[in-house]
C-alpha cells in the first residue's frame, strides 16, 4: 500500500498517538496506535497487544509492569521502556514507520 493509499484510509478520521518498545539498544519498534493521548490510552494499547509483546521479550510470569511518574514516562518492563513516540500516524506514515510488534514477534 502507498504512503497516498494509507493517507487516505486516515481520512477525516481523528489524530492517532504512535505507541512504541524502546529497547535498551535504541531502536523503536511499534506496539499500535491510540486516539488517547493518556495513561489509560497507552496501557489499553499494551493490553490489546499483550501476546506480542509476551512473546518478543521472552517474558515469564514474574515480570513486572512499571508505571513511569507520569503518562509521557510511560511504562517499563525491565529495562524495556513503553511510551508515546510524540508523532501521530499521519506523521508516522509521511516518515518513516517503524517495524510492528505483530511482524517482529
């Protein structure tokens, strides 16, 4: 699909906030995209994409889910941190997107 094609899906819809892993490495890999700019908004995204991110980290019963001070810190898990990137999906797809937890896992 062209950057045109998925521009145009976006169309009179409203602003989604880009939701990414930052792996202690740097690199940024997408967990999703929520019209919530808010602590519930992230941990619902986390939630929905749960499996995938239980399987590309290895995790196991015992790991623990971190609440950052605010929802800007976002959440952490070990040294992997879960947070808004600062740009929509419109930004995103004009940019250059990063890879998607669901192809990664």
């Amino acid at each position: 699909m062209t950057k045109m094609e998925k521009l145009e899906r976006l169309h009179n819809r409203s602003t989604r906030y880009e939701v990414a892993m930052i792996q202690p490495s740097g690199e940024r890999i997408l967990i999703g995209y929520t019209s919530r700019k808010s602590r519930h908004g992230l941990l619902e995204r986390l939630r929905t994409q749960g499996p995938q991110i239980i399987a590309f980290l290895g995790l196991d019963d015992n790991a623990a889910m971190v609440p950052g001070k605010n929802a800007a810190a976002g959440f952490r898990i070990g040294e992997t941190v879960f947070r808004f990137t600062g740009r929509t999906q419109r930004d995103a797809i004009m940019e250059n997107e990063l890879r998607f937890i669901g192809a990664a896992a």
